[in-house]
C-alpha cells in the first residue's frame, strides 16, 4: 500500500471533499498555485481540533473567505490539512451560528432566552460572580474549557481568586496516559506526542485509530514509514482503517488489552529481546519487573484475550527485530475500564525495555520554543481547590478533574458543604455531550447559581446556560501564539482573516472585559490584543508585523540533541532518577508499583460492550453541524457483526434504537451497519452524533448519542479519570 493511496482511505478520499460544495472544489484545483495578486491570504492555526495546523485564510475578490489550506512551514501539517482543517470555513458560514449575547428568562433546560447587549450580560454575570463569592467565596466560581479561549478564563478565574479549573480533555481522555508516563519517565508526552514515527520500523496501535483520528502529522508520518517497510501491528476489536495497512492485526476481547501487555513484557524478558545496554544505563527495577511477569505467559493470556500464543511471541519478535527503532502508540483517548493508568504504564515499560525512550525511530527529545508573557500581579491564593474534596486520592495529579468539579457542585447530603461550587464558565466544550452520566452532570447544573457558556455555536450546554456569550470562530480573530513541541521549537500566528459576523467577539476581549467590571484590570494590562502579541513577539526579536508574514517561525534550541547518544543515560525526572519499570511514586500512593490485569464484567446475554471512535472528518460533536463536513458525514452507524444481525434478524440500514444496561434508551435511532470488521461480543460508532438541540439544523436528531448510553463510569483510582467502556447495549426494533 503507497502513501498516496493510505492517504486517501485515511481521510476518505480527498476527492470526497470537491463534492462538498465549490469553495472546497476551488481549494483542491488551486491549493498549490501562487496568490494572482487578487487575493489576499492571512496566518491562521485550526481551532477544529486540538492538533492546531498552522495554515493560511484566503480571501476572494469580494473580500469573502474562500478557503484555507496549510503553511509549509509547519511541522504540525507539512503544508497538508486534513478534510476537518479546510473544512473549517463552515464554522464561519454556518447559518446556525450563535449571533447575539442572550440571557434565560425561564427555567434552565427550557430553552427560552431573549437578546441581550454585551454591557447588560457582563454587568448580569458580574453581579452573580460577586454574590457567590460574597456568600461562598471565589473559589466557588469554577471554569471548564477546551480550545484557546480558555487561557483567557483562566486567567479571569485565577484573578477571581479561584483555581476550580478544568479541561475535559485530560480526565476523560488522555489524563491516564499523562500520569502513567510521568511515574515512569519523569514526564508526560503533552501534545504534539514526540514520536519519530517517520524513521520507525515497527509501529505498534493498541486502540490508537491513526487515520480516523486524524492526527495530522502522525497519519503522514506513518504513510511515510509504510512506504519504507514498517511493520505495522493493530491491537483493535474492530478492523479499523490502521488495521488494513497492518502486518499483524490482533482482534483483541475489550477489556484484556492489560493481558496482553504482561504477555508481550513476558515473553521479551524470557526471549531476552530487551535492550540489554538501554535498561542497564537507564532504567530501574528490572529484576521486579521480570520476577512480576514471569506467569504471564502467551498460552495465560490466550485465555483471557483471544489472541493465540504464536501471535503474541511473533508480534514480539517483531518488536524487538525492530528495536529501538519501535513505539507502542501511547495512544490519546485513554480512559476506557478504570485501570487506564496501569495500561498505560505496561506501554511505557514495552517501550522502555525495546530502547526507544529518546532514539531515532521511538521516542524523540521535543524542542519547544518560550514565549515570555508580560509580568502580571501574583494571583490570590485560594482558600481552597478541588483536591480538597476527594479525600487525599489523586495526588499525582496536577491538573484538574472535570468530573470532580461536577461531582464538587452537588451538595453532599450530610456533612461539610463549605466547599461547593455555585458558577461554571463553560468555554468551548460541550459538557453534555462530553462527560458521561448526563444524568449526574444535569443534576449538578441544577444545583448552580450561575452558568455562563461561551461558544460558536448552540450545543446542548448553552440550552442550560442562563447567559451565553457568542464567540468569533478562529478565523475571524487573534489568539495566543501557538508555542508547541516537536522536533524544533517553532511558534505560529492566528489571526483575523474577516471582521467577526454578527455581534460575535473574541474570549480575550470579553475575559477582559468581564475582568474590568470584577476590580481586576491589572489582571488585563493590554487594550487590544495585536498589542499584547506585538509586545510578546518582540521580546524573542520578532514582531507582529513579521508573523503576518511567515504565519509559523521556527526557533530550535542551540545545540539540542533530539535522541541519546548510545551508551550515554540522562537524568529522568523521577524519584531515582531513572526510568523506573517497578515505580515508586505510584506505590507511594498505595497502588501496585507494576500493573497488574483485573478481569472487568462482560455483557448479559442480549447486550454487547459499546465500543466508540472517531472518523476523520469530525472532531467529537463539535463538527457535527459544519455543512461543508456533514456532506461527508451526516449521521453515525453502529457496526454489528452479521452473525449477530444475523440472530437479531437485523438488515443493512434499518433503523433500530439501543438500550444498555442500565435501561436508558437512545434518543434517536441509529443506522445499522453489518460488517465483519466487527467481534461479535462488541457493536462500534462513532462518537458526536445525536444532538438534541433543534437550533443545529444540519445536525439535530442525526444519528446516536454514545454519550447516553454511558452510564456506568468507572473511576481510575490513581488519576481520577472516567473510564467508559464498561458499558453494554442491545437494541430496540420496534417504534419507541
């Protein structure tokens, strides 16, 4: 398979794209040819998803947007967007779009709001934080955001004198993998992740989907090493597009990835097949570790995963043929059965003893440029933060849960209540659709006095809101320079392309307004921001005038070595200083220092384990309404393998309604998809459909809410993190 043709299947089909609509057929006929002179073109990095490509806005000749594609220089895309990144341009068209600031006037949920001036909702939400504050204390204001906006928040929040804040995107996504990584290298792997995957000859996925995730320059990277022979090995229950570009692909039970990670660690102890020099140099606790491992043997976890013992040694060998040049995915959504961060160290020790930590083809040493910022007054300390709620657990945690800020914001039923959050700032993130048990979320949100949303468009969070403060898409604005890690430092500009439509303003300028009338203008010392960007630029002998131009710089570090040289160690950021394979600080805790597998429940009969994904031209529910992406993708499937259609008397496309364990019924009805690319103990969609709110109109009632039917949350007891595939369905034919 060439890299041209994996491409394609990966996105489905660059082609696919033209059909969406003229400007995006215009893109793909005229990507590569210089500007006319008659447009203009304006740096820009995607607010589409996290991944943030840096590209450029063009104008038409009517000074209307008319397409986006990527900066060459960026080693976030290669001058190549994925299809959700020149998508982009129908957030910015898109008729469903927020528009005016707008306050409720009836009861939470009811959707009943009435336009409103930007001074009349600052001047409302003002009031209120200063009455919580007054009654609870600032701390009781708490902020959840996703995207660039929330730094402007945070900010606000911190000033406020409140530390209440959280991103989604750690306690229900990659927070496992974070604190795994941190307890056996020092450090977690942040974003960008710093995996050579372009010079790798063996790529391991164990539930990391590259190609229907999107990670831009990850899917390139990994065409590259297929194109130069790299043996690809997918641990996936479902045949997945990575599957089939896979040598090996290991249709794993759900639940058991654990034992066969034990296994893979067993049999290249036993074998030898570690880096002998790399593990001597570097690491600590081996002699635990293969003590540990030494009854977790192929034919032990055959039983338990369904993957034949030849399998396992053969994919192990081809691990260690390949050493160091090897990476076992540290994958991006993590949270899945409770023990993610065990699973995640078991990956961080495969990695450690085939040598790949900081060698070319594994792990690289990431550069990251510094950007410093105008020095602000010292925050207020707060009286108290979320880690006073939960008891002593999570101590290896430093940044914050979503769900214990939810969990924090309903009263407990007996005992001390002076720690309870009374407002949300919710910037950028959907938290309906975003943290499982809706129920649970819903009953905190009625517990509140105040719920700000700030966004683009109207997802079901703003139906709860009592003022929702509409943002300018990312293409209509400035934001903070990006400053990301990869193989140089390098920084990229985002700014307007366009003035915003409607009544619309950037999160800068309303935290900083909202600050003014809160008493902490210090808080906020710049007017505009250009000015504050000029300001920082200008400090690492830039300027805003010089970005403009070149959208991304690269600043790589003098004399920054991107691999350890053989035979020399560094100093790892842990307790011994060493990669630790038996970890201390985890056992500090009281956990076991090295993992260990937990059979987890399977489904009743009738009921099937809810397995969920991505494909690559959305991102979660954030996408769903984008017109120019729902002509790619308007509603999800749900994958059922044809011996249970079979038996459920299902067919190709008929519509059903599911039903889990907990006897929560979907919604709306979703679509059936008979594949053999799924086990018959599972059923697999993808995540972001099914939305409620009648005001997205490309997006409402299509397709299936996973989200609801997630239910049963299983708490990781080392981070604190929402596993959520302990979750069952079966399915409703009849009218409901």
């Amino acid at each position: 398979m060439q890299r041209r043709e994996f491409l394609k299947i990966s996105s489905l089909g660059i082609g696919g794209l033209a059909l969406s609509g003229t400007l995006l057929y215009e893109f793909f006929n005229s990507a590569n040819e210089d500007s006319d002179g008659e447009l203009k073109r304006f740096p820009t990095y995607c607010e589409i998803c996290f991944w943030q490509c840096a590209g450029w806005t063009h104008l038409d000749k009517d000074k209307k947007i008319w397409k986006i594609i990527g900066n060459d220089d960026d080693p976030h895309s290669n001058g190549r967007l994925c299809p959700r990144g020149t998508g982009g341009i129908g957030s910015y068209y898109d008729k469903d779009r927020l528009k005016k600031p707008l306050i409720r006037i009836n009861d939470r949920g009811k959707q009943s709001f009435r336009e409103a001036s930007w001074e009349e909702a600052f001047d409302l939400i003002a009031k209120k934080m200063k009455e919580i504050s007054a009654k609870y204390g600032p701390e009781s204001m708490a902020l959840f955001h996703h995207g660039s906006g929330g730094k402007y928040f945070t900010n606000l929040l911190k000033a406020f004198g409140s530390d209440n804040i959280a991103k989604p995107s750690f306690a229900q996504c990659m927070g496992p993998r974070e604190v795994a990584y941190a307890a056996t290298f020092g450090t977690g792997l942040s974003s960008p992740e710093p995996l050579d995957i372009r010079d790798t000859k063996c790529l391991v996925l164990i539930g990391s989907h590259l190609g229907e995730n999107m990670h831009n320059a990850q899917v390139q990277e990994m065409s590259d090493a297929i194109d130069k022979g790299a043996s690809i090995i997918t641990v996936d229950p479902r045949f997945s597009t990575a599957a089939s570009k896979s040598k090996f692909w290991l249709p794993i039970k759900p639940a058991t990835d654990i034992a066969l990670l034990l296994s893979w660690i067993n049999v290249i102890i036993a074998n030898e097949w570690y880096d002998k020099e790399f593990v001597e140099l570097n690491c600590e606790g081996f002699d635990q570790l293969k003590q540990h491992v030494e009854s977790f043997t192929p034919e032990w976890a055959f039983g338990i995963t369904t993957i034949e013992p030849d399998v396992i040694v053969k994919t192990a060998k081809a691990m260690h043929d390949a050493s160091p040049a090897v990476i076992i995915h540290p994958g991006r959504h993590t949270t899945w059965y409770g023990d993610d961060t065990q699973r995640l160290r078991a990956v961080a020790i495969l990695n450690a003893l085939l040598g790949s930590w900081g060698k070319r083809g594994g792990f690289f040493i990431p550069d990251k440029a510094s950007i410093p910022h105008h020095h602000l007054p010292a925050y207020p300390k707060p009286a108290w933060t979320w880690k006073d709620t939960v008891d002593g657990k999570y101590n290896l945690v430093d940044l914050g849960l979503a769900n214990v800020l939810v969990d924090t914001s309903i009263p407990k039923k007996t005992g001390d209540n002076s720690k309870v959050i009374k407002g949300w700032f919710v910037v950028g993130t959907n938290l309906i659709n975003t943290l499982p048990n809706t129920t649970h979320t819903l009953k905190a949100i009625q517990n509140l006095d105040l719920i700000v949303a700030v966004d683009t468009m109207p997802m079901e969070i703003t139906g709860w809101a009592d003022v929702i403060l509409p943002e300018c898409t990312y293409l209509e604005r400035y934001d903070s320079i990006r400053v990301s890690q990869n193989r140089e430092g390098n920084i990229a500009l985002r700014m307007p392309a366009t003035k915003p439509l409607y009544d619309t303003k950037p999160a800068w300028w309303m935290a900083r307004e909202l600050g003014i009338r809160l008493g902490l203008k210090e808080y906020f010392p710049f007017k505009t921001q250009e000015e504050e960007l000029d300001w920082e630029l200008t400090q690492i002998g830039s300027s805003l005038k010089e970005m403009k131009q070149l959208g991304v710089k690269k600043i790589p570090t003098p004399d920054h070595n991107l691999y350890i040289p053989k035979g020399e160690t560094i100093e790892f950021n842990t307790n011994s200083g060493k990669i630790e394979l038996y970890s201390s600080a985890i056992d500090e805790e009281g956990f076991p220092a090295m993992p260990v597998y937990t059979k987890h429940p399977e489904p009743e009969d009738g009921f099937y384990r809810l397995i969920y994904g991505r494909a690559p031209m959305h991102t979660f529910s954030r996408t769903a309404n984008n017109p120019n992406l729902t002509d790619l993708m308007d509603e999800n499937t749900v994958w059922i393998n044809p011996k249970i259609a079979n038996l459920w008397d299902l067919k190709e496309n008929q519509y059903i309604k599911l039903k889990n364990q907990d006897g929560i019924i979907s919604t709306f009805s979703i679509k059936v998809r008979v594949t053999e690319r799924i086990r018959i103990d599972s059923v697999y969609m993808v995540h972001g459909f099914g939305h409620a709110d009648k005001k997205l109109t490309q997006a409402y009632g299509r397709g299936a809410s996973d989200t609801e039917m997630i239910t049963n949350v299983l708490i990781d007891p080392i981070m604190g993190g929402t596993g959520m595939r302990g979750n069952f369905v079966t399915f409703i034919t009849e009218t409901v």
